[in-house]
C-alpha cells in the first residue's frame, strides 16, 4: 500500500538492524523488558542506536517503565517510547512529562470495550499500536497471536495506529487490503528464532507492505 510504514519490533543484533534498513524498513523497536525473550540491555541498544541512528526510526519498547528506566530510555536518543504495559492515563501523563521521546500507548484489543478505552489516551500519544490482548498467563506483546481486525473502527480510533499481533507473510497482505492502517509492527512473525530476525522473511515482510 502507498505509503505504508513497517515497525521490525524486538532488534538483538546491529546485523539484524541493518537487514531491516536495507530491505526498506521505517522503524525499529527494542524491548527492554527482561521477561522478553527479545530483551536488550541498555548498553547493548546504545551501541546499535549510536550505528544506526540517522539511518532510521527508534522505539523503546517498555512494559510499565519505571522512573529510572525513563532516565536510560533517555539517554538513548530514540525517537520513540512504546508504553505496552497497564499504564494508567496518570502514569502516561507522567512519563510524557519526563521523557523526551514521544509515546506510542499499546493496547490489547479483544473487544469494542477494549478500544473504547483509548479515548483517554488520544492526547498523551503521538501513535496507537493494537495488538492482541494476553491472558493473565501470557506475555505483555510477542505472543504470535492475531485479534479479531474488525473491533477496529478507525473514526472511533481517530489516531494514527500500529497494527500488531500475530502477523506473518501469511497474512500480511489481508492486513494491509483492510485499509484500516498504514502502520505495521512484527516480530516473531520475521525470526527464525526468538530475538534471531530470518533474513528471507523480513525481505518478503517488508515487500509485501510496500509493494
């Protein structure tokens, strides 16, 4: 679709990172949550964001951050923080206030309830992501599992948003014909191993979206 953009979410390596930008990729996002199989330490980001940082889009992806993790996200120089955890319209408020990077707020989508819920935090954000919505027993993000794309109503939304969960190059292209988005998050739908990107499937990912 014209104009797309892809997000290549949970970067290990700068060679995975630099696949991602050759084969046309617009955003990266690295997970600083130590549950993740896709965790990267601060240290580690830092030496690939310093490689790359003209070259394309950075997202901290975090999970309920706490002040001092704002502090590092902070000394990244990302372009982003992705907030993918329970953060309440008073904790956002907070951390837009100290980090200066500016907020994409995720949202497990189950239900229409689910998405009315965003309303709250239209003005805090700069973008949405929608994935799907875990279990108590499940994963924040990663869980390779697709919701149901018709909850989304784009005039109820009125935010530009990420479409995540569970997309793969099976499925890419119905996402990309909804016409709900132009905006597209994946992970393990491109790796070959957890936090291990698969060189061939993050070509045709990326082909695919912007063909």
């Amino acid at each position: 679709m014209k104009n797309s953009q892809v997000k290549i979410c949970g970067i290990t390596t700068i060679t995975d990172a630099n696949f991602a930008i050759s084969f046309g990729a617009d955003y990266l996002g690295f997970i600083f949550y130590p549950k993740s199989k896709r965790y990267i330490s601060y240290d580690n980001c830092k030496e690939i964001i310093d490689a790359i940082k003209d070259k394309i889009k950075t997202v901290a992806v975090t999970v309920d951050p706490s002040d001092n993790d704002i502090s590092e996200i902070n000394k990244l120089g990302v372009d982003y923080i992705q907030l993918h955890g329970s953060e309440t319209v008073k904790r956002v408020t907070e951390i837009k206030t100290s980090c200066t990077s500016p907020i994409i707020k995720a949202f497990g989508i189950n239900t229409s309830d689910d998405l009315e819920q965003t309303t709250n935090y239209r003005d805090l954000s700069e973008f949405f992501l929608f994935d799907y919505k875990p279990s108590s027993t499940e994963m924040p993000g990663g869980n390779a599992k697709q919701f149901d794309w018709s909850i989304i109503d784009k005039s109820q939304v009125n935010k530009q948003f990420f479409l995540s969960g569970g997309l793969t190059l099976d499925n890419i292209e119905n996402a990309v014909n909804t016409g709900i988005t132009n905006f597209f998050d994946v992970s393990s739908g491109v790796e070959s191993n957890p936090g291990v990107k698969d060189t061939e499937k993050l070509k045709k990912f990326i082909n695919l979206i912007k063909q």
